[in-house]
C-alpha cells in the first residue's frame, strides 16, 4: 500500500527545504538550461509541490547521466 508524503510541508513556502530546493534547481550548476530556467523558477515560486517534486527527480536524473544526455 502506498502512502502519502509532506511534499507540501516539504517544499511550500515555510517548508524545511525550500531553500535547499532552490539551491538545487537554481543554483549555478543547475542542468537547466537559461531557456527553461525561468519556467523552473516560476513553478518553485508559486509553491506547485507536485511539480517541484517532478523537477527535483528529474534534475537528479539529469545529474546522474549528465555524460549520455545530449541537449
């Protein structure tokens, strides 16, 4: 059975680890180009849990394959 997450407590605007959410998405070594960065900033901003989330798993995939992804 699956269970729910504090994605909210987590990541909204008093949340533990919104700035560390902001270091990883933002932060100068972030994957995202400066064409999506803006788009990735909006959603962290406006506090969309659920996609931050999303950003904060694919980033890492990103980061992992960094060397097989050719943007």
């Amino acid at each position: 059975m699956g269970f729910a997450t504090p994605i909210r407590n987590w990541f909204g605007p008093a949340g533990a680890l919104r700035t560390a959410v902001r270091d990883r998405l933002l932060g100068a070594d972030s994957p995202w180009g400066s064409f999506i960065m803006e788009e990735v900033e909006r959603i962290v901003e406006r506090n969309w849990s659920g996609p931050v989330w999303l950003l904060l798993v694919l980033d890492e995939w990103i980061r992992q394959n960094r060397a097989r992804v050719a943007w």
